[in-house]
C-alpha cells in the first residue's frame, strides 16, 4: 500500500479514539471555541458587545455544562449522564467568549457539522462530537492529498500528523487544526508544483493557490506569513517573471483586503494587561525586546520542544514522559536528515528561515503585548502547539543548496519511483497514540 492509503486508514481509526476519549471542552480554550461556534450556527458573524464592555453572545443556558468540562476533571460517566441535554432556546444568557476574533474560516467543518446535528434535533452533546468528527474527517483528508502530492517529505507528514498535539487539535473544536492542516497544505502545494509539476499552472491550481492562502490567513492572521513561499514557484510555471509577480501579488492583495474588512468589523482584541506600555516597549526599545524574546526562547526551549511533540494535553494537565519525547524529537531530526534527494535553490532555504523566524516573532510579540505583565523579562503565554503549521519547514533546511536551471528552480539527484515504507515509523506513530490515548483515558476513568 501506499504511504497515503496507510495514513487515511490509521488517522481515521486513531482519530476516532481521540474525539470519544478526549472529553469536550478539555482541548486549550475548547469551550470558549464552543460557544463561537454555536454562535455561528445562530447567524451571527460577529460576537456582540454587551453595554458593560464585555464581548460574547447570546447563548442557551444550558450549554455551561461545556465550561464544566473545562474547570473539572470531567469523569466519562458524567459525560454519558449529560448525552440527552438539549439547549434551552428561550433561557438565554450572555456568555462571555474569548474566541470572538475568529472568524467562519476557521470553524467551516465544525460549523457544518453542528448545523446538521441541529437540523437534526439532536441532544447536545450528540451534536457537539458531531461537529468533533467533521473537523476531523476535513484535516485528515486535506493532510492525506498532501502525503500523496508533496514530492519529498511523505513520512515527515504523516509524523506530524500523528503528534499527540496534532491529533488533539483534530479532533476537538479548536481551529488550529484546520490551520496546521491548510499549512502543510500550501507547502506542500507549493513544493509539488516546483519539483513534480513541469507546466504552465491552470486555472484551477491558480484558484486553487488562493484558497489555500486565504482559508490559512483567515484562520489566524500570524500565519499569514507562510503565503510568502509562493515566491520560490519557479517563474515558468506562471509563463514569465512579470505574471509570476502580477499573481502572486494579486492573490496578497485580496487576502489583506479580506484580512482588514475581517479587522474592521470584528472586536478589538482585548488584553489582560496594559499592551499599550508593552508596545511602547517594543518601540523605544528594540534591542531591549530582542533580548526578551531571545531570554524567553533560551529559558522555556524544553517546554516549547515538548509541547510541540504533544508533551502537554488537555489543559497541560496530562503530561506525557520526558522519554518518549526525546524519542519523537530524535525520530523527527533522522526524518528531517534522510531525504537528500532534491537540491533547493538558496533562496528557497532562506525564504523558509525567514518565514519560520517571522511567525516566531509574530507569535512572541503578539504574547508580549497581550499576555505578558510589564517588567517581565520572560514572554508569558508562548505554547509549543503555535509552532506546529510551521514544523515543515524544518526540513527544508536539511536539503542540500544548488544552482537553478531554466526549467527547474533545482535539479533533482535521484528520482525514487516511490517512498519505500518505513514500518519502525508506523510502529512508533501506532504506540505514541496508544500511549497518549490511553493517558488520556486513565485521568478521567
């Protein structure tokens, strides 16, 4: 079988486990994500602003048992005692919600789900895990068109696919998933039509590119960034240098344009401190906040490493052994080193960097500003899980650098007729799972 044939088998199984076992509302601000999507349901875009300043929405008074989930070490049989609960449509409150900055891209697959569950009459929770599988089924197969396109890199894929974080992320209500997802999917897109494609892009790849950028920046806007890698397309697939800079820049503008208009109408984001001396910070003093942001990569580079491996699940409250971490690292950096097959430009190499370091930035400052107490020297909120859509990179790095051709951006050193298996890789993904599925398990049995 084919390296992608096996991975859509063995994510619809593993990931089934995780939607049933990872209780609703124990996934990182899963219940916040919740209510944005059930608001969503209800035809409201955009959260509203109660008169005391507070933003959320109006919901049915009996969806707290969500936020329960949160706060408590939830128990599979309370879960199964709360299956027949229907919201209550005319007992509304108003339920603040964190997530009101997203937007209906990053909720799709959730929001089709529970509408259907809805149209459907269906209990709530019944409902919810409906909206669970249609995020996951979505990531799965844009993940599995990308084990079966991208070039090189199949089993780095399927890897990270199968992160206990990855996973998680899946199969719960948050949006990171379809983020990490739509990632993988543009470099992967990208890095397909530069080394396999040899054509002119059709319209439909064109239109396809957009999508994929737009769907990605929509989701969150710190990612927007990675639509930069569109510019080591070579310039003959586009037919000249001019139509490569008039489409690539094109597809930019729209997305910013959309980027913006979101900005406008949506909710400021509040902060829970005062962002404006941290900005201030940042602007008075650079090297300063350099030093901070270079203090906070040294001093939680541990924790940043595992939880990116899925070290921490739930709300960091299920820890995974340090062993097996070290484990996926060292499994992930063999992966990285043993596809040499393709020679990259130098600007592809440095495009990748940059983008990589860009994101990084992006994603400290934004907790800088919001997160983090003035006068703190380490940068609060920064989690291993943000750096997940741009894990891909990485490998990019390990390939060796040459000089370009007139129809190819690099030249190829062996063409393999195709990815021979790597059966310590399945066994290490199928106990990782097993191991984080049952972890999972034993905190709330």
């Amino acid at each position: 079988w084919k390296i992608e044939k096996i991975f859509l088998i063995l994510s619809l199984i593993i990931g089934t486990l995780y939607i049933f076992i990872l209780p609703v509302g124990r996934a990182p601000d899963e219940a916040s994500h919740f209510y944005r999507i059930y608001e969503l349901t209800t035809g409201h875009f955009v959260s509203s602003i109660s008169d005391d300043g507070i933003i959320g929405s109006m919901e049915p008074s009996d969806i707290e048992i969500i936020g329960d989930f949160k706060e408590n070490n939830v128990t599979y049989t309370e879960i199964i005692n709360s299956l027949n609960l229907y919201p209550n449509e005319e007992n509304q409150t108003f339920i603040h919600t964190s997530a009101y900055s997203y937007n209906i891209f990053s909720y799709l697959p959730h929001t089709i789900g529970m509408l259907i569950g809805k149209s459907l009459n269906l209990p709530l929770l019944v409902t919810t895990y409906i909206a669970k599988a249609f995020n996951l089924v979505t990531c799965i197969l844009i993940l599995y068109l990308c084990i079966k396109f991208i070039p090189l890199f199949k089993k780095t894929v399927l890897f990270i696919s199968f992160l206990p974080i990855t996973m998680q992320a899946m199969a719960s209500l948050s949006p990171d998933g379809l983020t990490i997802a739509s990632s993988i999917a543009l470099i992967s897109f990208v890095l397909y039509l530069t080394y396999s494609y040899k054509k002119e892009l059709s319209k439909k790849q064109t239109s396809l590119l957009f999508v994929i950028c737009l769907f990605l920046s929509m989701s969150k806007i710190a990612y927007a960034p990675i639509c930069l890698f569109l510019f080591t397309i070579p310039k003959e697939r586009f037919g000249s240098t001019k139509r490569k800079l008039i489409t690539i820049i094109a597809m930019g503008s729209i997305v910013l344009v959309t980027l913006l208009a979101w900005l406008f109408i949506a909710p400021s984001v509040q902060s829970a401190y005062d962002s404006s001396a941290q900005i201030s910070t940042i602007i008075s003093n650079p090297l300063k906040y350099l030093a901070i942001v270079l203090h906070s990569l040294s001093a939680n580079a541990t924790m940043y490493i595992s939880g990116l491996l899925g070290g921490y699940l739930e709300w960091f409250n299920v820890v995974l052994s340090p062993i097996y971490t070290i484990a996926s690292f060292v499994i992930f950096i063999l992966l990285c080193n043993k596809e040499k097959q393709i020679v990259i430009t130098k600007t592809t190499k440095f495009l990748s960097i940059a983008i990589f370091a860009i994101i990084t930035m992006i994603t400290f400052t934004t907790m800088f500003i919001q997160w983090t107490k003035t006068g703190e020297t380490i940068i609060d909120g920064v989690q291993g899980r943000y750096f997940l859509p741009i894990i891909l990179f990485v490998p990019i790095w390990f390939l060796p650098t040459g000089k370009s051709t007139a129809s190819s951006p690099a030249q190829r050193k062996a063409r393999p007729l195709k990815t021979p298996q790597n059966y310590y890789l399945y066994g290490f993904v199928i106990f990782e799972s097993i191991y984080a599925i049952t972890t999972i398990a034993c905190t709330h049995l």
